[in-house]
C-alpha cells in the first residue's frame, strides 16, 4: 500500500516543520547533571554491541526491510552535545545496498530515529499489540524507499531522559507476561525512545536472600510478601500477605525474567532504574532486632483492620539497621545484575504518612535512605515519585517537601511530577525548591479501559515546563498505571520526548489518523476532530477512574430520603437532555449516589462512531480501525448505560414499577450486548488475562493461586466481610468480554431484582442482603476455575453497526 503524492508531501512538509521545531532549543544541564549523564554513560555497551541491538528491533519489527537500514553510534559532540538522532540518505547506488542511515547517541536513539522515519516518511504506525498493532503495509517495498532531503535532518532531545512506568504498572499490567510479551515491551519503549525504564521485576528474590542473611527464615518471609497480582503493594507498604505466599518458583523465574529485562535494556542504551529499601520490614524482624526502632503504619483500605494483611511493619531510617538491611539489598542486587545503573526508585512515604511533621526528623529520613544507597553505590541517585505531594498536600506543605527534597546533595535526587498532565506540582513548588524533576504524564488509574485524554495538555505541558522560568525539568515520563489503552495519548506523549516547541496539534491527529490505518479516508478524519474536542479534551482536573456503572455499580439504597433524586439531578445538569450548551460533572452534587466521570457529551462520540461506521467498508480488515470501533462503539454504549440506569433510579423512586423494570432490561441488555461486541475482538477477553496467569504456574497448587489472584484483582481488588465489599472493589475495573456477562451483569441483575421485589411487595430495599448476595457471588467467582474465550469471533464491524441501529437511531 502506498500513500499518494499529496499524502507523502503532506508528511514531508510537516515533518521538516517538526524538525525545525525539535531542534530550536536545548535545555542547559547543570554541572551535577551532565556529571550523572557522563557516568551513566560508563555503564553502556560498545558501539558495535548497541547497533547490533538496534537491528535486533529492526528484525523484529520489519524483517522484510533488515537490509535497508544502516544504523550507527555516534558522540554526543555530533548532535550538538545533546542525545539526538540523524536521518540521511545512503550513498551508495547498489540495490541490494542499505537505503536509509540513522545515526544516534545509543542504540534507543536510532531506534527512536527508525520510528520518526517509518512515521513520517513511510506513513506506517506501531501501537501495543492490545491497541491494534503495527500499521506497515504504507511502508514501501525495500529498494524504494522514500529518501530524506540531501542534507539529512537531526532530531535533538530537548531534556535527557524518557521516562517509563509506574511503580505499580508491575501488578496491573505486566505480573502475567513471561519473557516472549517482555521483548516485545522493550521493543516498543526502544521505538518510542524511553531510555529510562523502571525494572522492578524478580525483587522479592533479592529480599529473600538479603533477609536470609538477617536471620529470618523463607517461612517467615510467606506473609511479607504480597500475591503475584498485588506486589507492587507489598513493595510499597500498603499492604502484606495478601494473595500470597510466594513459591519458590516464582521467586526463582521472576529473577530469571529480571535478568533477560536488563540485559536487553541495557544493550539498547537504556539506564533501567532499580529498587532500594525503604524500611517496609517483616514482622519477625522486630522479634529478632528488639530493640531497633520498628513501628506499624497505618491501616491502608482493609475493612476492618485485620493484621493479616493491614499495617506493615516499618523500620524507622534513623536507626542504625535501616542503613545497614539498605546496604545489604543494594549489595545483593550489584551482586546478581553487575554494575549496571546508578539510578534507584524509592517511596517511603507513598499514601503512607510519616510519624511526625517536624521538617528536621523528616530531613533525617530522607538523608538515611540516601545513606543506605549510597554507602553500596557512592554515585546513587534516588528517584522518588512525586504522588505524596499532590495525594497528601495537607501534610506535605512548603517545609516538610524542602526538608525531604534537599537532604540529599542538589543532583542526588530525581523528583517524578507524576500527575503533571493534570496537577502539576513543579507549578506550586518553585519547581520543587530547585529539585531536578521530570514531567510525567499520569493519565491511567487501575488499568482501567476508558477512553480518555488531555491532548493539548500533553501537546503544550512538557514544553511551557521547560521554558519556565528556573526551570529544574530534566525529562519526560509516562507514569500509568495500566497500559494498552488509548494509543493515540501515548504516541503523543511519547513524541514530546523529542520536541522543543509548539506545533498543530489537529494537523498532527490528522497524519496520525492516516498513520494509524494507513490511508487516508475523509470520515476517520473527521470522527478524530470531533474526538480532539471531546473524549480526548478533559479539562475538568478530576482523576479519571471509570466509574461507570456497568463497571462500578454503585452499592446505595435509592429509597433513603435524604438524597437527591438522581432524575431531577440530571436534568438540572443536561444528561438525558444533552443540552448543547453545557458541558458538565456528575460530581456536582451532595447526594450519595456514586457519580460516574463524564466531561463531555455522549452526543459528540456518537457522531464520532457514526463516521467510524461510515468508513467501515474501507477500513474493516485493518486491525487499527477495528480496535478503535469497537472501543468507540464500547465507550457510547456504557455512557449510554450510565443513562438509562439513572431512569431506572428516577422510576423506582417514584413507585412505577413498569418503568422500572423497562430501564433495568435496557441496562442489563446493555451489559449483553457490549459482551457481545467485545467478543468479536481478540484485544478485549478475560480469557486472555487468566490464562496468561495459569500459564506461569508449575503445578495445580500455584494454578490456582495465580487464577485466584488474577480474577480478584479485576474485581473485589482486597478483603471484604460478608456484608462489606473491599474499599478497592471495582478500582481495576476492566471492559472485557467474560467479565461483563459473568461478573458485572449477575450484580446488576441482583439489584433490580430487589428493587423490583421492593416496589411489588411495598417493602424497604434490602440493601444489606443485596451486599450479601452480591459479595458472596463475586467471592464464589473469585475462586472460580471455568475458561474463558482467547480468541475473537464474529464480525466487529456488523455488530457495532447493528448496536448504532439499535440504540442511537
């Protein structure tokens, strides 16, 4: 497939415009920094060793073309002092000869630079598998490919470093994958130019060693460590125990795993950022070190406190042993990887709140998790995220954030401004009192499968940072918590890595749209402008978690007095009667009933669908379009439901048991139908999820663990009484074929049963005994073993088109 002439100078034009632009500015490195850059760089491979690694992407990617490419390392001099990559033309005239050479500062900036040209040269597009994957059919047969002007063009990065991860992306997106879906991550993080990648995989295998050498037994050690689904929590804290214990032979592989992660992230150029200690201790420490200042955080979101999992043990960093067990992990871990970074994540206080406000006491803290790094590598540096300060501001005022960000030496500590997109904290902190930080796009809670996006906040927000005045920015990060949703947000931010100014935005969606399904059709075109404007422009500062009801039902009794009838509350706020001149927020109101997050209208992603479903005849067999119509079809359907729940509300409140049973089957046959649809897509199956957790196991017993840990995860989240559900239920809520039609539609249809029975026999709704059925249920399908699909069937395209018939004509 080749793009035509207009297309391909569209391309040409507005790349060379973008190039102008990434090379405009470049950001000053303080001495501290470009001495950590210079020392990092001692860490990586030869030339020869990181070129090969990029045609090892290549080959990967585009085997067809393994010969057309000609990759080279060259110095930073050569880019200006900066990382950058170079695109030009080869000089020989030999057919079989390489086409197109890309030099770069490592082997991530070269393959960063093969990315920038197969995009905007070739028309082609790599998003994660789960988005649809790679569009290449735009890419020309090898021999013809497109040539860049005679000069070249170089594309410098603005700041040093691209970020990746969240500290709990581990649990909500990667615990399953086994080393086959780990290469082709990294792969993608080499195409998309993160060079600074968390690697928190296979941990637990050095704590057991390092606390083996502090007397306590791999018994011992069973209730410290979380279940494989919920060890991020565990790392941080939050939580023990809970979904474990551990097998040795997770302990074991995961560490295996760990080591095939780094070594190819290495050998890329990247610098992989490790874990350290940060005080979360088992319990048999304090029986075995009686007198070491060992204290109980807080309970983190149990229902009841039980110690089972609740309050972690935490050994104060200004006891002597804290600096010795964070010395002796740092050690252990050298020991098992090499020498291979001196970059360290470490959140002590991550929704945990320290003791005491007293800036000198947490001065001292901070200095003693630096001492424990330092003292195993003298070139440590800690990056610590920058949640704490936006999820506990009433805590963390001007001197409690200046006494814990500098008592480390100025260039010892990297702060993430994790949710930058929405809450900067560089904006109310003088750039974190002078704090080299990086800004992060937070965007995704739980893994939620929403979509959703702040477009021109990505576009302009990483720019007008570093343009500010004193500005201490030093890169960018995509810090979700879940991944493989929304490609179009993350090509984006991404991108930002690798400009300097402001460009056009909507020009930029355009190209995407022709990237994405590699041509250029009129109505997808326009269906993106509308998305621009709507679904992808959340300018209301709420944290997106998808709160719609199909997903998180709300857990209220309707018939209580004191609460504002959810009919009157729509209305007055334009729901049902999409007033054109408002837009607004089911948050604005005192009532309990849950608020679903809705801050655009509906009416805007139905015409966006419309015009999806107008190019269907052209775009069906390519998978990008089918992955982003059936998303599209999903999200108008479940706002849609939030709708029609509400009606069902307003008739049960109002004692019309006809209208109530009618809006309770429309939303149940909602929840049907959007199974139905997200059957017919490989990219949406529970089955795909659970069985990636059983096939890590080695026996019956770890099968069903991993299963139980992987469905409970999706669904009640942590522990629950036989009245209460888990404070977490719903949090990692996901669309997926299984889950609505076996999970959410059972709990749905237990409630308007009740409701039903509550009106016909003009009795009060038994809420309580609703939660029992419901909460019984969900713990029978927790530990439930039936299989679920793994592979689509049916016809995406005719369904979404007979569900806009059915429910938006």
């Amino acid at each position: 497939m080749k793009f035509n002439k207009k297309f391909n100078l569209l391309f040409a034009t507005t790349f060379l415009h973008l190039v102008l632009l990434c090379c405009s500015h470049s950001v000053q490195e303080s001495e501290p920094i470009h001495s950590i850059l210079n020392r990092l760089n001692s860490h990586k491979p030869s030339p020869t060793d990181q070129e090969s690694a990029a045609r090892g992407v290549l080959q990967r990617l585009l085997p067809t073309h393994s010969s057309s490419f000609a990759f080279t390392i060259i110095p930073k001099d050569a880019c200006g002092g900066n990382s950058c990559f170079q695109i030009s033309n080869c000089k020989s005239s030999n057919r079989d000869s390489a086409e197109i050479m890309i030099k770069g500062t490592t082997a991530v900036d070269i393959t960063s630079g093969l990315h920038w040209y197969l995009k905007y040269w070739c028309g082609a597009h790599v998003s994660w598998d789960k988005t649809g994957g790679v569009q290449l059919g735009s890419v020309p047969s090898p021999g013809s490919l497109p040539l860049v002007k005679d000069e070249g063009v170089m594309v410098q990065r603005p700041v040093p470093w691209n970020y990746y991860q969240n500290v709990v992306t581990s649990s909500y997106s990667y615990v399953w994958w086994d080393w086959e879906r780990w290469e082709k991550e990294i792969d993608w993080m080499a195409l998309q130019g993160v060079n600074l990648p968390l690697a928190f995989t296979g941990q637990e295998a050095i704590w057991q060693k390092v606390f083996t050498d502090f007397n306590i037994t791999k018994h011992q050690l069973n209730d410290f460590f979380g279940g494989p689904a919920f060890l991020a929590w565990a790392r941080m804290g939050n939580l023990h125990g809970w979904g474990g214990p551990l097998t040795q032979n997770w302990l074991d592989k995961q560490l295996m795993l760990q080591k095939k992660i780094l070594y190819r992230m290495l050998e890329l150029g990247m610098t992989p950022v490790l874990p350290s200690f940060s005080g979360n201790v088992p319990a048999a420490l304090k029986a075995i070190f009686p007198s070491a200042n060992i204290s109980r955080l807080g309970d983190w979101n149990t229902v009841n406190g039980d110690l089972r999992w609740c309050c972690t043990y935490l050994l104060d960093p200004s006891d002597p042993l804290f600096v010795k067990i964070g010395e002796a992990f740092m050690i252990q871990q050298i020991k098992e990887y090499g020498d291979v970074t001196d970059i360290y994540s470490c959140d002590t206080f991550n929704e945990n709140t320290p003791p005491t406000d007293d800036p000198t006491y947490i001065s001292t803290l901070g200095s003693a998790v630096y001492k424990a790094m330092s003292k195993a590598d003298k070139d440590a540096v800690w990056l610590m995220q920058g949640w704490l300060f936006y999820s506990d501001s009433s805590f963390w005022k001007p001197p409690q954030m200046k006494a814990l960000l500098h008592s480390v030496p100025f260039g010892k500590m990297i702060v993430l401004d994790l949710f930058a997109d929405v809450k900067p904290v560089w904006k109310s902190s003088s750039q974190f009192y002078h704090t080299p930080y990086i800004w992060c796009m937070l965007h995704n809670f739980g893994g939620n499968i929403e979509m959703y996006g702040i477009l021109d906040a990505v576009a302009s927000g990483p720019i007008d940072a570093r343009l500010s005045k004193n500005s201490t920015m030093i890169g960018v990060g995509m810090c979700m918590e879940g991944i493989e949703h929304n490609p179009v947000v993350y090509e984006l931010m991404s991108e930002m890595a690798f400009r300097s100014g402001r460009f056009d935005l909507e020009e930029w969606l355009t190209i995407y749209s022709r990237r994405r399904y590699g041509k250029s059709v009129k109505q997808v075109e326009s269906a993106w402008k509308i998305l621009h404007r709507s679904i992808y422009n959340c300018t209301d500062g709420i944290a997106d978690h998808n709160t719609d009801y199909i997903v998180k039902f709300p857990d209220w009794d309707p018939s209580v007095n004191n609460q504002h009838d959810a009919r009157e509350f729509v209305n007055r706020h334009g729901l049902l009667g999409m007033q054109p001149n408002r837009r607004f927020l089911l948050h604005e109101t005192s009532s309990s009933l849950p608020q679903p997050h809705l801050w655009y209208y509906n009416q805007d992603s139905i015409s966006a669908l419309k015009l999806f479903l107008d190019a269907g005849d052209e775009l069906a067999e390519i998978p990008t379009y089918r992955y982003d119509l059936v998303d599209l079809t999903r999200q108008s359907l479940s706002k849609l439901a939030n709708e029609v729940y509400l009606n069902a509300i307003h008739a049960f409140r109002h004692k019309d048991a006809q209208a109530l049973s009618i809006h309770s089957l429309k939303f149940l046959q909602l929840i049907k139908d959007i199974d139905k649809l997200l059957a017919m897509d490989d990219n949406f199956l529970l089955g795909t999820w659970l069985e990636s957790a059983k096939g890590l196991s080695l026996n019956a017993d770890e099968r069903k663990q991993y299963e139980w840990n992987a469905r409970t995860q999706v669904t009640m989240w942590y522990d629950n009484t036989e009245y209460e559900q888990s404070q977490l239920h719903d949090y990692a809520n996901k669309f997926w074929s299984g889950l609505l039609e076996k999970y959410y539609l059972p709990r749905a249809s237990m409630y308007f049963m009740r409701l039903l029975r509550s009106l016909k026999e003009n009795e009060g709704f038994e809420l309580l005994e609703w939660r029992k059925e419901w909460i019984a249920y969900s713990n029978q399908w927790q530990a439930g073993v039936e299989a679920y699909p793994v592979k689509a069937q049916g016809d995406a395209l005719a369904i979404a088109r007979k569900l806009y018939q059915k429910y938006f004509t």
